[in-house]
C-alpha cells in the first residue's frame, strides 16, 4: 500500500470515529509504517477468526450470514479485515472507545431525526404505523420489487455486457444466440411454472394405500429430479436468487413425506446448476463462463444417466423409495457443490479471472475432502483452459486477444507516436494496464511479471519482429502454484533478453544517448558550439518573429560537417526548436502538470515580452520507434531545459569575453579615462569568473559524475523498466542539482544573467562612443539603458539623461 494511500485511510477513520485535535494523522502513518508486515491468509487463521467474531457478536447468525454473502461475492481481503477485527475484540480499551463513538454517533442520528421530523408534521387525524407494520411492509414492497426483476434483469444483463464488449471490439462484434433460444423456456431443462405433468384428473393421494403412494412419490421424485413438475410435487416460482423450494400434497403420509423432503435438495441443487448453465452458455458472459457451465453441463449428463437408469428399474417395480434414496446420496453432493459454485459466481456477477478466482479458493478451501476437492479441481481446470490461452498468447508472443475483457491486461487505444509530441504522454504505463478484479488469486504475486513479460514482446512486434519463446509451454492449472512461477519466470527472462538486447544492439540505444544527447543536449561538443554560436550569433540576436528557421537549420549543418561531430551517424537527427517561452515559463508549465493550476498557466500568454533568438533558442531531436519509448517527449523536454539553461550561460560568458576584447582600447585612453574603466574591468571579471564557475559546477560536478553513474546502471539493467528509471534518475538528478528544479532559485539566477548581460550591453557601448571624459567629473552622455547599481539591488534604470562617470563608480 502507498503512502498516499495510507494517509487516506487513516484521515478517513479519523473523520469516522470524530477524533479531533491531537497529534494528528501524521503519528498515526509513521507507526502503521514502521509496524506494518504482511498478512498471510491461511485457512486455520481466517476460520478461527471468523469464530471468535461470531462468539463476539450478539447476532452471530447475522454475522456469519454476512460472512458468506461477502464470500460468494469473491470479495477481496475479506478474510484480512475478518482476522483484524478479531484482533480488536481482544482490546478492551479500543472496544470501549468504539462503544462510546457509537453511542455519541447515535444520539446524534438521533437528534438529527427528531429535528427533521419537526418539519414534515402529519396531522393528527392520519392514523399511525407501528413499527411491526413498518416491517411488514417493507417486505412487501421488496418481494413486490423482485418479482417484478425476474425476467428482466438476465436480458439487460446480457444487453449491458453485450454493449460493452461490441464497443471493445468495435470491428468484430460479439456473437450472440437467435432469440428464439430465450423465448422457448421449455428449451432450458428447469421447471415450468404452471405447467403440469398430464391433465388428467389426480387422485387425492390421502385416499391411495400407503404402498400406492410410494410407487406414485417415486414416479413424481423421478420426474422433479430432471426439472419437470410432479402430481403430488410441484416447484415453486423464484424470488429473486433465491433456492428452488417445492410443494409436497399434505395428506402424503408422514414416513414417506420425511424421506421426500431429504431428496427434494437434490432437485433444488439440479434446478440452480440448470439454471446457471443456460445463463452462462451466452456469449455475452466470457469464455471462462462458457467453459465452466460446459463442464458442468457433462457432469449433468452423467447425473441424467443415472435418473434414465432409475427410471428403468421404477418400470419393473424395483425401484422403491428406500432404494431411491440410497441411489441419489453420492449426487447429492455433487450437486450441492455445483449449485454452491453457481450460487457464488451469480451472487458476485464473476467474470474471467474472479471466477477463477472463486474456483480456486473453493478448491483449496475443501482441502481434507478429497472428493469435493477433485469435483472442484475438474471444473477450475476445464474453466481456466480459455484464460490460460489468453494468457500464453501474451506471454509468449506479445498478443492480447480478449474479447470479452475477462485478461488481467487491458489493452488501451494509444497512438505510440504521441511519445514525440505530447509531454505528459503515458504510453509505456497506460497502453497495457492491469485489471485487479481480474488477477487469478493464484497469479495474483505473478501479475506484475505477466504485465511486464507481454508488454516487452509486443514492443519488438511492433517493430515488424515476430517473436515467440523458446521456452513456451502449455499452462495448465494445478494447485502447486511454484508450476506457473517457473514458467512465467522463464518468459520474462526471454522477453527482458529480447527487448534490451534489440534496444542496446540493433537500435543503439547506448550510442544515442552518449554520441548524440550528450553532445548536442550536454554541450560535450566543444567544438561544434564555438562553430555554431559564431556562425548564428547574429541571427539569434533578432526576436524570435524574425528568425528564419531555415537559415538556422543550414547554419546548423555548416557547423556539423565543419566539427568533429561530423563522425556522429545521427546528427540528421538534430533539429533547431524555437520555443514559444522562455525557461522559467517552461518549467513553470512542466511543474503545473496534473495540479489545479495546469489550466490556467497553459492558457496564458506565453511571454509578455518579445523573445529573443537566444532566449528561445534550443535543440530538438527526432527519435523513432521503440528508441522513443526511452527518449520520448518527457525525457527531451528536460533534455531541452539543460541545454537552454547551459546555453544561455555559454552566450553570457562569451558576451563578457568579448568586452574584455573591446576594453583592450582602454590602453590607449588618458590616465584619468584608464581609472574610470578600472571599475567596471574589475566587475567584469568577477561576473565571468561567476559564469565559468557556474558552468564547470554543472558540466563537471553534476553532470559528467550523474552520466557515468547512467552508464554503468545502464550496462547492469537486466529490462528496459531498469533503464527507464535509471534514464529517468539521471534526469531528475541533473534538472535538482543545476537549479533547474526550484522556479524561485532559478528567478535568482535568470536575473544574475541579466545584470551580466546588461553590463556588457553598457561596456559595449561606453568603449563604441567617440566622446570619453578627460576627468571624472565629466558627463557621460549615453542614450542607451546603463545599469546602475545601488543599494545591493540589482534592478536596471533607465535613463535618457547624461550622467557623471563618477556616478557610475559604485
């Protein structure tokens, strides 16, 4: 559980149970942290605690009733809340805190329904309703509500999974049976309300000897047994889910009424395995379904068999009903079971792989019957041969084929050329994603290695590669779950193998990033970026409207051929990218992703003020499918942010070596000029020591250290999910270390640049004046902006009037 999570939970319970002031939640997280282990479910600690709960409560049989509901329902966790409520029990101080909330909860209901009930008064001449009333009908009302919702609800079941499933698989649509199979109910093998087996008149069975009504029970029993309604016994109409219940003539005598009643569950049992096989042979319901109620469906002929057989001896009147009883027993339990089963996946609407799911811990839950056990062993068996198809198909060769969505994986529709254009694109962690209800029990430790395993095979299929594992055998089910660790654990291994050797070897992952991200995106390329930075210097000087992208991009050619990148074999893939805002804009944007504030930065103007070619300038670079899925959108993003960020340091610093070049004419000046430019030198040079030492900190102290750190994590990753994080580490740790992570440090920084920028801006036009001052009272009279430093601040004025030089020495 996540420590999001945790704290969710914990501020949930302590809004339930009102606790306020305190320490808060904060307390409570770290000790659920530190304290927490693993609960293993075993089936001697869920019973017995299960039984303690029970001899708690004041209403057991509630209780225990709840229980089993919620365990037929296959709900998850049940038996670890179950066990933690026991624990409770034994503690007797929480116990009373708990009573006393519940008290001060109940008082306040209380109060609350008085106060409302003030406001709809009834009139005194409306008679009231006593609370037995109330009871009844509510009752009333509810069976009113199910037997309006017998026939209705199975037919906009189907409609609502079949909408579905034809929207899933929208060029294949789902078959589906004739309507004719649903209007027929003489087709289906259960009872027939309102029908009766002849319309002959029948003898009251009170006035036939007692050996008379033995032989008739035994023909009618013979005819309930196979769903079909009897003289003297007939079904009675469903509420609900509710079990099949019969009505037995009255005046039978008593000896041969008890016997009847000991075979008429039997007859329940078939009619609900009936029931559910017709139900669950519909497509709409999964193949999974399908293939559970056709396991049961030949189980049931065997049971037919076995009817057909007493049939025959009743005709040569050897057949009593004594002998019916002792020939029925080892169905009887058969059928219980199966019934219990139909019972469980109805009741939790199971589909795919909760079915399973119920089948499993129903099979090792009857551990000790050894014949319950092989019965439900048969039919988790037969039930998981369609999933385990679904699930060698995607772990062998990469392909998703689940129409009825019944696969622990879900296939998304994603474009994979998204990972290029849309920053925030999840392609890798969406496009396959794991469905909980649907994971096996059994396979529940094993589902991230499944997702994993198929989702790297398909990555090498979609690269026009057809890969199929060497090692792929047939999964079939087995209580010994170390059978399916192994296999999928080879799968995995051979898929990981695959997909990073294809990476690393045929796509070059690793000469990518070294021989092209790091020189281009790093600047490791010395030479390449004296090169390009004199060639485009004027042209980046323009704003951003007026740059030609063209003569950038052949500018960026003449630099690449005419470096030592000329050697690189990906510099094609280099582009130029004139960004629309400046950096802090961009990671203001970055940083807004998913919050509140997304919208409203995202609809802003992009800058006020007019960019320039260098404030806009960066680099962008074309990568193709699979590489994309390690250098996508995300990654060049940052990628850009860095160069930006070193770039404009690079400029800055060049900008103030070319004033140091253009003050060399200050050799030439008047003694009392050379002073007044001694100053402004001495600025200079602490600015450009301040720039080249920003510049070795990012370049050698953080970066260069951070990329051999990449490099060797990258040589141990044994799967690309290793070389993502390492890739996304590497990152994450760059943009923190170079200031790039924090909007307010990197304000700081943006306008340490200006000064400088400025500064030299200034420098460049006192040494281009043709009048300078003979002393230092002189004015200075400059048009342009000069920078004026007070007071510590290092904001510009601007000034259009002549100032002394002596001002400006500060």
């Amino acid at each position: 559980m996540s420590e999001f999570r945790i704290h969710h939970d914990v501020n949930e319970l302590l809004s339930l149970l009102r606790v306020h002031g305190g320490e808060g939640a904060e307390v409570y997280i770290d000790l659920l942290q530190k304290n927490r282990t693993p609960y293993v479910t075993t089936t001697v600690s869920a019973h017995s605690a299960k039984v303690k709960i029970a001899e708690f409560s004041r209403t057991p049989e509630d209780f225990l009733k709840k229980y089993d509901e919620l365990k037929s329902k296959n709900t998850r966790h049940l038996d670890s809340l179950v066990y933690l409520l026991s624990k409770l029990t034994e503690d007797k101080e929480t116990l009373q805190y708990l009573q006393q909330n519940a008290k001060e909860r109940a008082e306040l209901a209380a109060n609350a329904a008085a106060s409302g009930s003030t406001n709809f008064s009834i009139s005194s001449s409306t008679s009231k309703i006593s609370l037995q009333e109330l009871e009844e009908l509510r009752k009333q009302l509810g069976s009113v509500t199910a037997n309006s919702s017998v026939q209705q609800p199975l037919e906009l079941t189907r409609k609502v999974l079949r909408d579905k499933q034809n929207k899933k698989n929208s060029g294949q649509p789902v078959p589906v049976f004739p309507s004719w199979v649903y209007e027929r109910p003489a087709l289906i093998g259960d009872f027939l309300i309102g029908t009766s087996l002849s319309t002959d008149t029948t003898v009251p069975i009170g006035t036939l000897p007692l050996a008379s009504q033995e032989s008739v029970i035994v023909e009618d029993l013979l005819y309930v047994l196979i769903g079909v309604d009897g003289r003297y016994i007939t079904a009675q109409p469903l509420v609900g889910r509710q079990n099949r219940t019969f009505s037995v003539d009255p005046n039978l005598d008593l000896s041969i009424k008890e016997l009847v009643t000991r075979i008429l569950p039997v007859a329940a049992s078939y009619s609900a395995v009936t029931r559910f096989i017709e139900e669950k042979s519909s497509f709409e319901y999964g193949q999974v379904n399908h293939a559970l109620a056709a396991a049961m469906r030949t189980l049931i002929k065997e049971y037919m068999i076995l009817i057909t057989q007493l049939e025959h001896l009743q005709r040569q009147g050897l057949l009593s009903l004594q002998k019916l009883w002792f020939y029925i027993q080892p169905t009887m339990r058969t059928l219980e079971i199966l019934a219990s089963l139909a019972t469980s996946v109805d009741k939790g609407e199971c589909m795919g792989g909760s079915t399973l799911s119920l089948l499993h811990d129903k099979t090792f839950n009857y551990t000790g019957d050894s014949q319950a056990q092989e019965l439900c062993l048969y039919l988790t068996k037969a039930a998981s041969v369609p999933y385990f198809e679904i699930l060698e198909k995607w772990i062998y060769r990469g392909i998703i084929n689940d129409p009825y969505s019944e696969f622990m994986v879900e296939e998304h529709e994603l474009q994979k050329e998204k990972i290029q254009e849309d920053y925030n694109d999840k392609y890798w962690d969406q496009r396959y994603t794991v469905v909980q209800q649907q994971i096996p029990s059994f396979l529940q430790k094993m589902a991230d290695k499944i997702l994993s395993t198929g989702k790297y095979l398909n990555v090498v299929r979609e690269c026009g590669r057809d890969v199929t594992c060497p090692v792929a055998k047939e999964v079939i089910y087995t209580l010994k779950e170390r059978a399916y660790v192994e296999q999928i654990e080879k799968a995995y291994n051979y898929a990981s193998k695959v997909l990073l050797d294809f990476l690393m070897e045929e796509k070059e992952l690793v000469a990518h990033l070294s021989r092209s991200i790091k020189h281009y995106f790093l600047m490791d390329q010395g030479d390449f970026f004296v090169h390009f930075m004199d060639l485009t210097e004027e042209e980046l000087k323009k704003p951003v409207d007026d740059i030609i992208t063209t003569r950038l991009e052949a500018l960026l050619e003449l630099a690449l051929r005419m470096s030592t990148a000329n050697t690189d074999p990906f510099k094609d893939d280099l582009k130029i990218d004139l960004m629309p805002h400046d950096l802090i804009t961009q990671l203001l944007r970055v940083l807004a992703i998913e919050t509140k504030q997304e919208k409203a930065i995202i609809s802003a103007d992009p800058t006020e003020l007019t960019l320039s070619g260098l404030e806009a300038f960066s680099f962008d670079y074309i990568v193709k499918w699979p590489l994309s899925l390690i250098i996508n959108r995300k990654a060049l993003t940052r990628y850009q942010m860095l160069f930006r960020h070193m770039f404009y340091c690079k400029h800055v610093e060049r900008q103030l070596c070319n004033v140091w070049i253009s003050n060399k004419t200050a050799k030439q000046f008047s003694l009392h000029s050379a002073k007044w430019f001694a100053g402004a030198f001495t600025l200079r040079q602490r600015m450009l020591n301040f720039v080249q030492n920003i510049q070795y900190y990012m370049m050698f102290e953080v970066m260069e250290p951070t990329w051999h750190i990449l490099e060797k994590n990258l040589k141990l990753a044994s799967n690309i999910d290793d070389v993502l994080s390492h890739h996304t580490s590497f990152l994450d740790n760059c943009l923190k270390d170079c200031m790039l992570t924090n909007p307010e440090l990197l304000k700081i920084f943006s306008k340490l640049m200006s000064v400088c920028v400025m500064f030299t801006n200034c420098m460049q036009v006192c040494t281009a004046s043709p009048f300078l001052p003979s002393s230092p009272s002189a004015k200075l009279p400059l048009c342009s902006s000069i920078l004026v430093l007070r007071s510590g601040s290092y904001e510009p004025y601007y000034l259009s009037s002549s100032i002394s030089a002596a001002e400006l020495d500060v």
